[in-house]
C-alpha cells in the first residue's frame, strides 16, 4: 500500500462538508442575534418590574414612565415585606410547593409507571378518564371542594391547598408518555427474571430512568404551586397565607402604591430565580442525559 493511499482517509474527512468526530457546530452571527433578542424580550418583564420597585409611585405616574433604576429600591422592598406580612407567606409558600412538587412527582411517576408498562384490567379507560379530568374548568371544582375542606375542619390551614394538588392528570400522563419510550419492557423483564421485587424495580429501573422527566415536571410542578392564586385566596386567609396571598394585600387601599407593588412582586419572584439558578443546570443536564440515553 502506498503513501498517498494512506493518507487518502485524512484528506477525505477535509473536504468541505464533512465533519470529523469531536468536532463542533459553531454559531453563526444571525443566531447570536435571536437569542439576544428572545432574550432581552424575556427579560423585559423582570428588569421593569425591578426599576419600578426602586421608583417612587409618583414617578411611575408620570410621562415618560423611568427607564433606569432610581434609589428607593430597598426601602420599596423593605415596606412590602412589613406590610404583606412576607416572612410567614414564603414560610408557607415553600411548605406547600416542596410538598406539593414532591408529591406529586412521585405519584406521577408511579402512576405513570402503571399506565405505561404493567397490565390490568380498564386500563385503557383509567388512563381515558385521567386525561378527562384535564378538560374540567377548575373553576368549577371550586364550591364542592372548598365544601369539602370546611367539613374537614381544615379551613386557613396549608393543608387545605396542599390536598387537592398531591398528584395530577397533567404530571401522571406526562410521567406515562416518557416511560413509554424511555424504559424498555425487556429491563423490566430482565429485573424480574433476577428476583427483583416490585419495590425493587421501581427504585433500582424506573426512578433512574424516568429521572430527567421527573426534573422537568418538578420544575414546572413547583413554579405553578408558587404562582397558584385562586384556591389559596379562597382557602387562606390573611393571617396564614402564601405569597400570593399575601401580595394581594398590596393592592388594598384608596391609592395603591404601584412601586411597593412593583417591590412585592419581585421579592415574589426571587425564589423561583433562585430555584432556576441553582437547580437549571442539573434539570438540562439531566435531560440531555435522557436524550444520550434514548
């Protein structure tokens, strides 16, 4: 064999168009460009919301409204968390989202598990009328429940918002349509053929493989418990509220003042922030290892 036929490989994989192994897609400018700009768009929201809370409500009255940050920013913040009462209402408000975000991403998946790879009778239709109960305004579970709690003698109390919400359709067909294809039938087999108990299984084959999906739905599970209104304005009261229980006492009065507001909402904001911050990493990275996995 020749020189120049020894090398014909690496001249190959030159040739425009080809892309040899451990080599990476670079970005263009046009794609820098949109992501600033969704960006920007995304942030648009929050940054106005944080020079609003460093203005004075008579500043935010006027024409042309700020676009920079003034100096009342910790004083702003300072008055809402007085007035709101927002160290009880974050106390509650991280009680009900963990447990409800825990809860309800170990009954989806386990329900999801059931739905997606064991066999028994009226599945098909359990699994039908679980999605049914998508369709149904909760609006109108609303007067029964509230009924419901109050025969309980659980009126202002955190259980009360935490019951209703412990699992759900959503995370339960969500958990059932990854484990589909995410777990293959034969690992379960196999688990099985080992001995494995059904405890076993679900700790040791399940869990690890529904792990990515099981951050995404605690993500999204957490942020709605955070962000949820109607139900705890109706099942709380003032004196043991959540934090959007509690922000809604901001709005009372003859004048609001937008800028306490404006500082309420962002101090309601920062612990999802937070919880993006710390745990975002660990969520994509536990989603692209699903993805190498898959």
């Amino acid at each position: 064999m020749t020189t120049s036929e020894l090398t014909l490989p690496r001249k190959a994989a030159r040739r425009p168009g080809r892309m040899g192994a451990g080599k990476h897609l670079h970005a263009g400018p046009v794609t820098y460009v949109v992501l600033t700009v969704f960006a920007l768009v995304s942030l648009a929201p929050l940054v106005w919301t944080a020079i609003a809370a460093s203005r004075t409500d008579r500043r935010l009255a006027e024409t042309p409204p700020p676009l920079w940050f003034g100096g009342n920013l910790f004083k702003n913040l300072q008055s809402a968390w007085d007035q709101a009462g927002l160290g009880t209402a974050m106390f509650n408000s991280v009680i009900v989202a963990g447990t409800i975000t825990v809860s309800t991403v170990l009954f989806s998946t386990l329900a999801g598990f059931a739905f997606a790879k064991l066999r028994f009778r009226f599945s098909g239709l359990l699994l039908l009328l679980t999605i049914g109960t998508m369709m149904i305004p909760p609006q109108l579970a609303v007067v029964p429940l509230y009924l419901w709690m109050s025969d309980l003698g659980w009126s202002n109390q955190l259980q009360t918002v935490i019951l209703p919400s412990l699992v759900t359709a959503f995370g339960t067909f969500f958990m059932r349509q990854y484990l589909v294809q995410a777990l293959p039938t034969e690992l379960i087999e196999a688990a099985r053929v080992d001995g494995a108990s059904s405890i076993r299984i679900v700790w040791h084959v399940v869990f690890p493989a529904a792990r990515p999906a099981m951050a995404v739905l605690g993500l999204l599970t957490f942020v709605f418990a955070w962000n949820d209104f109607l139900w705890p304005i109706i099942a709380l009261n003032q004196q043991n509220p959540t934090v959007q229980v509690a922000l809604n006492s901001l709005g009372t009065g003859y004048v609001p003042d937008q800028a306490v507001i404006m500082a309420g909402a962002l101090l309601g904001t920062l612990p999802l922030l937070i919880a993006f911050v710390l745990f975002g990493k660990q969520i994509v990275g536990g989603i692209m290892q699903g993805a190498i996995k898959g």
